[in-house]
C-alpha cells in the first residue's frame, strides 16, 4: 500500500487525477467539435486545433510564474483552488461556444488559469526530503495516466448525447475538485518559507534565476524544453492522426487514450521509483528518451491500428523522464523558490506548447497532403534524438553524484 508523509500529497495528486480526467474527457470529440463549428474538413480542423494550443499555451506562459510566485507568497491551497474554479467556469464557456471564436476564447481562459501541475509539484517539494522527490513526482505521471485511463473513455461514451456535453462533466469535476480542496487539503508553504511577491521576478527568467545561481542548469533545462517539443506529438496531433490515418472514430480515439492511460499509471505508479532509486534520475532519463523515440520513429509508419497499441506498450517508459527531471531541478533550489520554479517549468512547457504544435499539427498536414501521415511522428523522434543527445554530452558528467536518489 502506498503511503505518503503528508495528506496533501495525495490531495494535489487528486487535483492532477480529476484535472486530466476533465481535460481527457473533451479530447475524443475535438476533432468533430471543430469541424461542425468551423464548416471544415478533418485536414483544416487540424491546422485550427493546432492554433487553438498555441493560444492556450501563450496564455499559460505568461501565467504559469505568476501563479508560481503568488502560490510562494500566499501558499499552494489557494492557488490551486482559484485555478480549479476558473478551469470549471471555463468548460462551461467552451460547452455553449457557439462559433470557433468563443471556443479559441475558452482554451485562452484555461491557459491563463493555468494547470494544476506546477502547484502539486510545489506541494511535493514542499513535504518530501530531497532524496525522495524524484520517486514522488513520478506519482504526479501516474494520476496524469489514471486520468487518461477514465477521461477519455468517459468522453468517447459521453459523445453519443452530443459534442457538447463531454465539457458540462468536465465542469461538474473541477468545481467538485475545488471543493473538495477547500475542505479537505492543508496548506503546505509554511509562514517562514513564504516571500514577498514581485511582479518584476514573475517571468520565466525570473522563474529561472536560483537555479542559473545552482550552475549546471542550463543543458538540463534545453534537453528538457527540446523533449517537451516531442512530447507534444500526443496533445497536438494523435486525434486528428488517428482519424487521417485508421478512421478512428471519438469512441476509438478515446480507447487508445485510455489505454495510454493504463500503460503511464502502471509505470509511473509501480516502476518508476523503484527504477530511480536503484538506478538515478539521469539513467532513468536516458531510459525514458529511448523508449520514446523508438516508438516515434515506428509510430510514423504503421498501417493498421493494432501496431499503434503495440507501440504505445513500447513507449511506456517514457514516463520515467518527467519525475527525473523535476527531481533533479526542485533539488537546486531552496524551499522559498520551489513555486517560482515549478511556475518556471510550467512556463517553458508553454513555449513548447506553442512552437511544438505548430511544427507537428503543420507536419502532420504537410505530410498528408503528400502522402506520408508519420510526418509529425517523424519530427518528433529527430527532437528527442536531440534532447537524448543533449543529456549524454552536457549533462551525465555534470550533476553532482548527490544528486542522484540512486546515491542518497
């Protein structure tokens, strides 16, 4: 049985679970939702949706340190009870969006309240001793995957009653998710752990600016934003590649999401800190970077829909990148500065939200007009090459050894 040191741990991992059961609830019947709004075809509505991330994410740039250094200032629980009402509201603009403006609007609205990730990463590092974040973010992935496992499937049946009510459950979860923070988690920032707010430092560099102090942060930060830019081969482009490429319907695309699902929450909550405790955060990187770009570079030429399951199967390990590196950076900074930089990652997880998408969405299209739908697995597989190639040159021999859960 897996116990945790503090009970607000496992409430901000709640938060995450019915935020990315909200999130994969509405993703099986994007595709139909933007082509009925927009009066076009399936290729078109994946230039829109493209365009529609790229706004999510600009607001979520500019959001993300905000809300990390107000979550360092006031604390984590009302943060993440402010972001969980506006995500309520918000599904409910985007379920009576009567045109694609209203609904661009909407993913605005979400980006600038932000996500639940960078605040339940603070409260981690807040409550669990250095040697163990690691291991304890992994659980962050495995929610995300739970998530991914209900949402979906969720969604894929819900579509039946209409394109628009996957978003009224959605609203229904994350103000039941608000309320359930406000009665039952502790606050985890203590008094002599909190600073002033300045709007001046709420930027990513400013987000940035302990852990240029720490040193050696910099090639783990570019192999970070590099992977993020892969990993957005999912969000961006999987529904409308999966309907170009099979002729999945919101039903079929919400199974394979699930099953995805399935497969991170199983890795993620049973292997991956188990794996970083007897191996370290950067052999586990390096573990997750192969995994993912073996089954990117298989991905863009499959032809039948159950290679595509194989395939998911074979990436799993992939979750094992994202709690090693959070674990390795949360770890070079001080308790004062953990929301400013998990704020920070969120933010240059924005970035990447808003280039990734364009490159894969315009790849994905580009290549179907030419005959060749892998072309967004393609791009992705050449970019975690990069961020693989990143770690193994500047990275390995520049962590310090105690920074390694493998060697506490």
């Amino acid at each position: 049985m897996i116990r945790f040191d503090n009970r607000a741990v496992p409430i901000a991992l709640a938060a995450v679970l019915i935020d990315t059961i909200g999130f994969g609830i509405i993703m099986p019947i994007f595709p139909r939702l933007i082509t009925q709004l927009g009066h076009i075809d399936l290729e078109q509505a994946t230039r829109v949706a493209g365009y529609m991330l790229v706004v999510f994410s600009v607001m979520q740039f500019f959001a993300g340190p905000v809300l990390g250094n107000l979550s360092d200032r006031f604390g984590r629980r009302p943060v993440l009870m402010t972001s969980m009402l506006c995500f309520g509201v918000d599904y409910v603009l985007m379920a009576w969006s009567p045109t694609l403006g209203w609904l661009f609007l909407g993913r605005a609205i979400a980006g600038a309240a932000g996500a639940v990730y960078g605040p339940a990463g603070s409260v981690i590092a807040d409550v669990t001793p250095p040697e163990k974040r690691g291991a304890t973010f992994a659980f962050i992935g495995a929610a995300f995957g739970i998530g991914f496992v209900i949402g979906p499937a969720i969604g894929g049946l819900l579509a039946q009653f209409g394109s628009r009510a996957p978003f009224i459950a959605a609203a229904a979860l994350a103000l039941a998710n608000a309320v359930m923070m406000f009665l039952f988690m502790p606050e985890t920032l203590g008094q002599e752990n909190r600073r002033p707010f300045r709007l001046r430092d709420s930027h990513i560099i400013g987000a940035f600016r302990p852990l240029f102090h720490a040193g050696n942060a910099a090639p783990l930060l570019v192999a970070w934003f590099v992977w993020q830019l892969a990993h957005m081969v999912y969000p961006a482009t999987w529904s409308f590649w999966a309907a170009i490429r099979f002729g999945w319907d919101a039903k079929a695309i919400g199974w394979s999401l699930a099953f995805v699902g399935v497969i991170m929450a199983c890795v993620q909550g049973g292997l991956t800190g188990p794996f970083i405790k007897r191996f370290g955060e950067r052999r586990a990187m390096l573990t997750g970077m192969c995994s993912a770009g073996l089954a990117f570079y298989l991905f863009a030429f499959v032809t039948a829909g159950w290679q595509a399951y194989v395939l998911m199967a074979v990436s799993a390990f992939q979750g094992f990148v994202f709690p090693s590196f959070n674990g390795l950076l949360s770890r070079m900074v001080d308790a004062k500065h953990q929301g400013a930089l998990q704020g920070g990652i969120g933010s240059m997880g924005s970035v990447s939200s808003i280039i990734g998408p364009l490159l894969l969405t315009q790849a994905l299209a580009t290549g179907v007009d030419h005959g060749f739908p892998g072309a967004n697995f393609l791009l992705a597989a050449v970019l975690v090459t990069v961020a693989f190639a990143i770690i193994v040159w500047k990275v390995l021999d520049r962590i310090p050894a105690k920074a390694e859960s493998a060697s506490a």
